[in-house]
C-alpha cells in the first residue's frame, strides 16, 4: 500500500507542478493590444498586482513541489538512508506544515487574482471604472483558463495535503497516542 501511496504522491506532485507552470506561463505571456480613440493601448498582466503576484507565486509553489518530489524519489531510491523514527515523525510534521502552506498561498493568490479579473469584467460605475473584457476578450479568456488551472493546481494540492496527514499519523501508534499502557498485569 505504501508503494502505491507513494506513487499516487508523485503523480499528483507532477500534475500540480505542471499546472502551477501552466498557470503562471498563461499569466505571464497575456497580453492584447487595442486602438482605443487613435491611442494604443496594451492590456497586460503587470497591469493588476494581484496577477503579477499570482506568477511569482504559482512559480514558487510549483519549485517546492518540484523540489519535494525530487526529494522523494532520492528517498525511496536510497540515496538518503532512513534514520531514527523521532527524526521521521519531526520531518513528517515538516511536510505536513509545508504542504499546508504551499496550498494556502496558492489558493490564496488564485483568489486574489479572481477577485481582481471580476473586477475587470464587471467594472465599477461608482469609480468610474470600466468593464475591461469587452475591449479584451482574448485577454480576459487567457486569465480565465489559467485561474481555472491554478485552481486545479490547489485541489491537487489539497489531495497531497490529505497524503501528507496520512503518512504522519500513522507514525504514531494508539498506543503512544493516547498513553495507554496495557493491562496485562
């Protein structure tokens, strides 16, 4: 079982690194270009913070996986020998906590920079602030796509999360747990 745990973990690693990597390619490489009243302006995604942030950090949480499932092949491979179980439980928490933390800032950024697209699409009147995707339709499409693939991204990440909690809790046993001693005597 724990092969195909293990194997699960990679694929889902893999799939998240490559849609994180898609995410933050779409992102970064959106940009249209209109005449509006004889000017030329550019739509592009250095123009919203929030999607600007969104590359930065879909790229970092897409190293740290990348990073981890490399990290668990050479583990699994015996490149780095396994040591005492205190030291596995106090790395377990470590995976634990980190994968928390890479879907949180991903999930968040994702967020942040749906929030700021609605924005575009929507406008606000009482700011004079106008709907930006009826005058970029395929910019406003390319964002769309790739938020949905960040959000895929986050998903899987959550599923790794759920492998994570697994692989720490059955380190430790009932027993340990709740400091039971047998009554054998």
């Amino acid at each position: 079982m724990k092969f195909h745990m293990e194997k699960t973990e990679a694929f889902l690693r893999l799939s998240s690194v490559f849609l994180l990597v898609l995410t933050a390619i779409l992102v970064g490489v959106d940009h249209q270009t209109k005449f509006v009243f004889f000017i030329r302006r550019k739509a592009s995604f250095d123009d919203v913070n929030a999607l600007l942030v969104l590359v930065y950090v879909d790229a970092v949480v897409a190293g740290y996986n990348l990073l981890r499932l490399f990290g668990e092949c050479s583990m699994s491979a015996g490149f780095i020998k396994e040591s005492r179980k205190e030291s596995n439980v106090k790395m377990a928490w470590i995976s634990l906590l980190l994968d928390q933390v890479a879907v949180y800032v991903a999930f968040g950024a994702n967020s942040a920079a749906f929030q700021a697209s609605l924005l575009a699409i929507t406008g606000v009147p009482d700011f004079q602030w106008m709907k930006l995707c009826d005058k970029y339709t395929r910019f406003c499409f390319q964002i769309g796509g790739a938020l949905s693939c960040g959000y895929l991204a986050c998903l899987l990440m959550i599923f790794i999360s759920f492998i994570s909690a697994f692989n720490l809790f059955r380190l430790y046993s009932p027993n340990k747990l709740f400091l039971l001693k047998s009554i054998s005597g």
